[in-house]
C-alpha cells in the first residue's frame, strides 16, 4: 500500500494552483461561450436578418479579432498574462450583458448585434494569446501533453452542458437568457482569474516598443516552415468550418432538422468528442505530433458532408463527434509542439500569429457563406466547404517539415527561459 500511494504523488504533483484556477475559470464560461452562437444565430434569425445576418455577426466578431491579435499577443508577453485574462472576461461580459438585454427586451437591431460583436472579438483578441501562454508556463514541458489534453478535456465538457442548454433554452425560453448565462460566466471566470499567479514578464532593457517586438514575433514565427504552412492550412479550413458550422449549420436544422433544439444536440455530439479526444490524448503521445494533428483535421470536413447529404441528426451527431476528435488531437499535438519548439518569452507573440493566421479568412467565410449558398444552393456550399477543407489537409502532408517534426526535447522545450511565478 504504501508504494501505491507513493507511486500515485507525481500524477498529480504537475497540476499546480495556477493551471487548477485556469482550466476552472475556463470551464465556467465554456458553459455559457457553448450557447452563446447558437443563442446569437437565432436571435438573428428571429429578426429577420437571414442567413446574412448571421454572416454579418459572426464576421463581424472575427474580424476584430483578427485585426486585434498581435497587439494582444504583445501585451500577453509584457504584461503579466492573468491581468490582460481578466481585462478581457470583463469586457466581454459587460458586452454580452448589453447583447442580452436588447434582445429580451426585444429592442435588439442588427447593428446593434454586430457592434457588440465586434467588442466581443476585440475581448477575444486579447484574451486567446495569453490564455495559450498561461497554460504553458502553468506546467513542465515533459507534462504538456498530459495538462493540454486534460485542460482541453474540461473546456470540451463544459461545452457539452452548454451547448445542449443553450440549444435547450433557445427552443423554450429565448436566445436572450442564454446570452445572460455568458454574461454571467465570463464575469465569474474574470473573478477566478484574479486569484492567479501570474509569470513575471521577462526584463526589458529600454529601447524598441511594440513594434519591433511585433517584429521579433513574426522573425520567430516564418523562420519555421512547418508553423506557417500548418496556419495558412487551417487559416482557409477554419473558414470554411466556421461558415459550415455558424452559418449554413444553422440554416440546415431550421429547414430540415427541427430547429434551435437539435442543432444544440449536435453541437454537444461534437463537444463529446472534443472530450473523448482529450481523454485520447491523455494516454497516446504521438511521436510525429504535426502527422497526427494534420490527420485529426481531415475529420472537420465529415459534418458539412452529411448536412449536405441531407442525413438525419443521428448521422449528423456522429460526424460531429468525428470532428470533435479530430479537432482535440490536432489541439493537443499542436500546442505540445509550440511548446517543445518556441521559446517562452516570445510564446504568446508566436500565439497571436498563428491566432491571427487561423482566423484571419473566417469573416470572409462568413460573409460569402450566404452568397455561396445562393450561387450554389444550400447542399452545393457545403459539399463545397467539405471537400476544400479534405483537400488542404491531404496537401499539407506532402510538406516534408509536418510530416518529420517529432516530440523531443529542444533548446526551446527545456524552457531554460521560462518565466517565474510571481504573485500579483
């Protein structure tokens, strides 16, 4: 027995205080961020505004973030990272609030919702950068793989519960009391955050300001083939998914599937198998990380495929949950070689070009979505996002750099430079 006990100390010994209060603050507005677009999509909907207001919103969000990102990146790296986490839950409840309380008032414009959206996806700018920098220097690299799978793992079962909720309090009592449940999450999750510990930001000596930080970023960021043909990659799939799943998605179940409801369940299908992927991940450690994660994303095609093939929703819940799978694997084995590869102090300006890169195309696919589904009809739009986003994944796998990148150690992944914790 008491070898056993010995035996069991260091499983847990890496999920320290810091990454504790993190994956709890995240799980706590997962919940509400899981309802909240589909809580959006329908409000818009409910307005009149069609499937070009539900492009006009999503984009809208996407592109502040987009047009945000480095900056938040940069921020990330010299301020201490929970404050800028905090800053950022706030704002973005206080905008979901006001979201909220046009729409049960029923006073909601779609202005109104794409202004609010906007300040949403500056909130997120902000935001994505230092989270991804907070959870790497919350454990040791030779645990990075273990404390992503897992922290991706709670995200993932918070948005189970909150997609299905959301889809479930649309349906019965309207998509603006789902809009105050993100309001409130995110102001409880920027409350947890305070109790952070955050790392010191690295000494500064005096000279270049955040541009020519901006620029030592983008000097680590295309100095590695492998990093910037992975984002280009999924810069365009990313589109097409989130045109699939925020905008013709919807469409779909309104037509044929039955509405806010089911399209909640699917959403939830997918979150199951974003948690059944972490649960993977936890124990499979692949060695080529980059040939893993490219594979986990010729999964993302299989919804928009059977949406467009008309199937039912238990066929559609099951290439969800493909997709969900997928995407944890690709998650996981990305941030593991982000980890093991780019050096600390300039981790979270890495983040924001890869953030960057991977959105910046999704208010594009959010706009054309609507006039693609014109052109080529509901069902052609999709098959269309499906066989794009198949085709990329198989072309990135003739890149020699994503197909040979291993788990090791690096000068980079011993994190000889990783930041002390300080309390602030």
């Amino acid at each position: 027995m008491p070898k056993l006990i010995h035996r069991r100390a260091p499983h847990h010994e890496w999920a320290g205080r810091g990454y504790l209060i993190h994956t709890a603050a995240t799980v706590v507005s997962g919940l509400g961020n899981a309802g909240a677009p589909i809580a959006t999509a329908f409000a818009v909907l409910r307005m009149g505004g069609g499937a070009t207001g539900i492009g006009l919103a999503t984009g809208a969000r996407l592109a502040a973030t987009v047009l945000f990102l480095l900056i938040g990146g940069a921020l990330a790296d010299r301020l201490p990272r929970h404050r800028v986490m905090v800053a950022a839950n706030l704002g973005n409840a206080l905008s979901q609030a006001l979201l909220a309380v046009l729409v049960l008032t029923g006073q909601a414009r779609l202005w109104e919702v794409v202004l609010l959206s906007v300040a949403n996806g500056i909130g997120l700018a902000f935001f994505a950068p230092a989270s991804e920098g907070m959870v790497m220097d919350s454990v040791e690299q030779r645990h990075a793989s273990r404390a992503f799978a897992l922290f991706r793992t709670a995200l993932n079962s918070s948005q189970i519960v909150g997609a299905a909720l959301g889809g479930a309090l649309v349906a019965a009592v309207g998509p603006g009391w789902v809009l105050a449940l993100d309001a409130t999450g995110l102001a409880a999750a920027g409350g947890l955050r305070i109790f952070l510990r955050a790392a010191a930001p690295a000494p500064r000596e005096p000279g270049p300001g955040m541009l020519a930080e901006l620029r030592e970023g983008w000097q680590e960021f295309r100095s590695r083939r492998w990093l910037w043909v992975v984002v280009v990659q999924y810069g365009v799939v990313n589109a097409c998914l989130i045109a699939a799943e925020s905008v013709l998605g919807p469409l779909v179940a309104d037509l044929r599937l039955g509405g806010p409801r089911p399209w909640g369940l699917a959403n939830a299908a997918m979150g199951a198998g974003l948690v059944a992927g972490g649960l993977l991940m936890v124990r499979w450690q692949p060695r080529r990380l980059l040939l893993a994660g490219t594979f986990g994303v010729l999964a993302f095609g299989l919804p928009s495929a059977a949406l467009a093939a008309g199937a039912g929703l238990p066929l559609v819940g099951a290439a969800m949950f493909a997709s969900g799978v997928g995407g944890t694997v690709y998650g996981v084995s990305w941030m593991v070689a982000l980890q093991q590869e780019i050096p600390a102090a300039r981790f979270s300006r890495v983040a924001a070009y890869d953030w960057c890169g991977s959105v910046a195309l999704a208010p594009v696919g959010t706009v054309a979505a609507a006039p693609l589904a014109n052109g080529l009809g509901l069902d052609g739009a999709l098959w269309a996002c499906a066989a794009v986003m198949t085709a990329l994944s198989l072309l990135v796998l003739t890149v020699p750099e994503v197909r040979s990148l291993v788990r090791g150690t690096s000068g980079a992944a011993e994190r000889s430079n990783r930041l002390e914790p300080v309390t602030v």
